[in-house]
C-alpha cells in the first residue's frame, strides 16, 4: 500500500476522530459504538467514489468552505444537544441515530469527496484509496468514541450537556487552528 494514501487516509479520519470523541460522551453500548464507527467509515469510503465521478467541477464549487461544512455540522449537531439537555431532565441513554448515523457522517465526508475529486484528477485509481480511508475512518472512529467514554466517566456532568459543549466548542475552536 502507498504510504502516501495511508498517511492522506490517517489525516482526513481526523475530524471522525475528533467527533467521535464528542459523542463517545453520550451513553450508548459497544453495539452502537461499532455501528456507528462503521457508517462513518462506509461515508468516508463512498465519498471518495463518488468524488472521482464528479471530477473537477465539485472540487471547484465546495473546495472554499469544504472544511466548514463540517464543522457548521459538528456545531449544529452541538446546539441541537445542547437545547435538549437544558430543557429535560438527563435521559437514562442520549441516541439520535439518524443524526448520528447520517447527518454528521454525510457532512464530515465533504473532505474524503474533494480527496477523491483530486486523486481521480491526477488519474490516481480510486477504489483502493476509498477503502484505505474507510478502514481508517473506521478504527479513528472507534477509538474517538471509546475515549470520549473515558472522558465521560473522568469528568462528571450530564452526557448530554458534556457532548453538546464538545461539539460546539470543536465546531468554534477548530476553524481557529485549522482554517
């Protein structure tokens, strides 16, 4: 395998990983965690794919705010949170599959469909790329979800509430580093 495709795989998992973190706070089993790990490979896997069909037109138009579209979801997804917590009492088990297992990952694949739009410009064959970066996608994600449950029981407060101001605070901080 290409180190070169390893290392873009290990890079564009990151922002799974660090979402992932977030929402290992929010209590839910193994059962859930592997789900969830897995669609947020499988989104990272597709993109790329479909990346390489769009060519260089979606990388034109998405390529300036491409990175922002995941952290708008990753705020939004902490807003949603955190309007919840502040209006229930805390829940036994905090889970939103469809937002979990859809919306973030469908907004944090923006990256890996730009890295499949220019690796299919430069006539890369993109299949092996789009499994390397859903494999890696998916032991990123689990690992992030396995620590945000470390960092729940380390530091008491609702889950709730703690994943919403972990993904708001991502959503704010990391456009700063990163942008």
């Amino acid at each position: 395998m290409d180190f070169g495709i390893l290392a873009l795989a290990f890079g564009l998992s990151l922002d799974n990983f660090r979402s992932s973190v977030a929402i290992g706070t929010i209590p839910f089993g193994r059962r859930r965690a592997v789900q969830i790990a897995l669609t947020f490979g499988l989104w990272d896997a597709l993109a790329p794919l479909l990346g390489g069909l769009v060519g260089n037109y979606a990388g034109e138009v998405v390529d300036p705010v491409a990175e922002y579209v995941g952290f708008a979801a990753m705020g939004a997804y902490g807003v949603y949170l955190l309007a919840g917590a502040l209006r229930k009492p805390e829940p036994e088990e905090v889970d939103h599959p469809w937002v979990t297992l859809f919306g973030m990952p469908l907004s944090l694949s923006v990256d890996n469909l730009i890295a499949g739009t220019g690796l299919g410009l430069v006539g890369v064959p993109i299949v092996v790329p789009a499994v390397t970066f859903g494999v890696v996608t998916v032991v990123m994600s689990f690992a992030g979800l396995c620590l945000g449950r470390v960092a729940a029981r380390a530091i008491r407060i609702r889950p709730d509430l703690f994943s919403g101001l972990s993904l708001l605070g991502a959503a704010v901080v990391l456009p700063l580093v990163f942008g």
